[in-house]
C-alpha cells in the first residue's frame, strides 16, 4: 500500500483512527496540570509507537495542523499536549486579545512563526473571544514556511500575511542553518553555505505589510533577536513598538546582556518570567 506524500496530500491523508484520535485527547479533560503533562508524555509515547511520524490534528478550536513528529520538537509536543503546550505564554498572549477593544483588530507578530503553532493559537483564542485579528508571520525557511503554508490552508485561516524573510539588523542576505536535527532551531549564519534567504529589518518589515501597531509580538529567532531589537528601537517611532513582546530567555547567561534586558532598558518591565520565556509589557502608555 502507497503511503500518502506529506507534502500533496491533502489535509486528513494523516488522520488517527477514532481510537487513536479520542486517546491523543484524553489527557486534555485532566484538571491538574501535573498528571495532564504526564498522560500526555504516555499518550504521545503509545500513538508514535508503532512508527508515526506523521499526523492531522486540530490543535486548538478550529484551527487544523500537519504535524511531523520526527524533527520539530514544538510540533511533536503540540500533538498530545495543545492544552499544556506554552500555555503560560499563550494565556497571557490570550488575556491581551480579551482585553482589546474589538473596534479595531488585534496585531500580532509571529516572528520566527515555524509551523506556525502559535498563529494557529491566536486565531483560535480570536475567533472564541470575538475579536478581528491580524497577524504577521515571519518563517524565512522554505521548509518550516511550507508547513506554516498547509496549516493555515487547512485552517482556512484569513487574515495572515506571511513574510519568507529572516529578520536583520538591516537589508541583505544570509544563509540559515539547522541545528541539532530540530526544526525549530532552524536559525541565521552570515557566513553559514545552508539556504540563502534576504534580511529584512523589523521596521520595514511592518511597513511593507501595511502593519501601523503591533499589540503583541512574539519574537523567537534562535539567538539573532539582539541585532533586530537594537535596529528597531533606534529607527522605528515608538507607537510602532509592541504593547507586549514574549522573548525567549532561556540562553542567557545574565539578563543585562539578552535581547529581554535591552528591551528594559527601552521602557518594557518583566510581567511574568517563565521557564524558557519572558513576557515584556511597554510601561508608558497604552498600546
């Protein structure tokens, strides 16, 4: 028997049987976290098995994803885990769509989008709160940006500007690595011989997608944040800058030295720090 092209197929040539898909959602009716994370990790375990690498899920309300189980870490967490997976992070980027006034649409930024997991979950928490949205989601991999491509078309989402650049301190190429055979680690090498793909400030960016605010953005770009923070600031007006920014700090060895302490030397604070994450929130005045 043929097996499907993961790439052609159409979405649901992966689908679980009905057993495998109502066992893949047990562990999200638990109530205490700890023993939801730990069914999770069995579940996960017990569907992958027998040699899956490739699945059709919905992720979260409504919103549908092609996840590949072998070689992205956030794809194969999100499989049995979307109710635990950044759900920090993810429930404070969702209390900000629910206190936005409705009379405009929420912006978010995804940069450094993947497969897109969490566009997929603003959408969703969007859509449940009754609010417009528009994102922008920044993947200069051609492969991660295919998959980011799929889900959207599956989730028939609207609304999403997909940007296939790298995010720089100013215009220009460079090449892209990946690290550790983790999709998600898929980061920038000036001098690297992987895929080249141009540069593109921050700034610009958001000007040539027509996008005049940001109310959150989420930058995660595998250790090139600093430049693209530090180009930003010093070049785009202030009501351009992010009401809040959820940056990764788990690489840092001093906070003073990171992106996140630049950004608080610009005015944000530190509204919740996570294991892996930080949620900066910009102090003077309201976004």
């Amino acid at each position: 028997m043929n097996r499907p092209d993961p790439i052609s197929a159409p979405f649901g040539a992966f689908a679980l049987s009905g057993l495998s898909e109502r066992m893949r959602r047990l562990p999200m009716v638990l109530p205490a976290d700890g023993l939801r994370r730990a069914a999770e990790s069995l579940v996960r375990r017990a569907l992958m098995s027998g040699g899956r690498e490739i699945a059709d899920v919905e992720v979260f309300p409504g919103q549908f994803a092609r996840l590949h189980l072998r070689d992205n870490r956030c794809e194969k967490r999100v499989f049995a885990g979307s109710r635990t997976w950044d759900d920090a992070e993810r429930s404070e980027i969702r209390q900000r769509i629910a206190d936005h006034n409705a009379d405009t649409p929420f912006v978010f930024v995804d940069a450094g989008a993947n497969a897109g997991l969490y566009t997929l979950s603003v959408l969703a928490d969007a859509r449940t709160l009754g609010k417009p949205v528009k994102v922008v989601a920044v993947e200069p991999d051609p492969e991660n940006r295919r998959r980011l491509e799929f889900n959207l078309t599956a989730s028939t989402a609207e609304d999403v500007t997909v940007a296939p650049v790298a995010l720089g301190a100013e215009e220009g190429e460079a090449h892209l690595s990946v690290s550790g055979g983790n999709r998600g680690e898929v980061h920038v090498e000036q001098d690297g011989d992987g895929v080249t793909v141009p540069l593109r400030p921050l700034a610009q960016l958001l000007t040539e997608t027509g996008t005049s605010r940001v109310d959150v953005m989420k930058i995660d770009i595998e250790g090139y944040e600093t430049p693209v923070l530090k180009a930003f600031f010093a070049t785009a007006p202030r009501d351009l800058w992010p009401g809040m920014i959820l940056i990764e700090t788990r690489h840092d060895a001093a906070l003073e030295d990171s992106a996140a302490g630049l950004c608080l030397t610009q005015g944000y604070t530190i509204a919740r720090q996570m294991r892996q994450n930080a949620v900066l929130v910009l102090q003077d005045g309201e976004k």
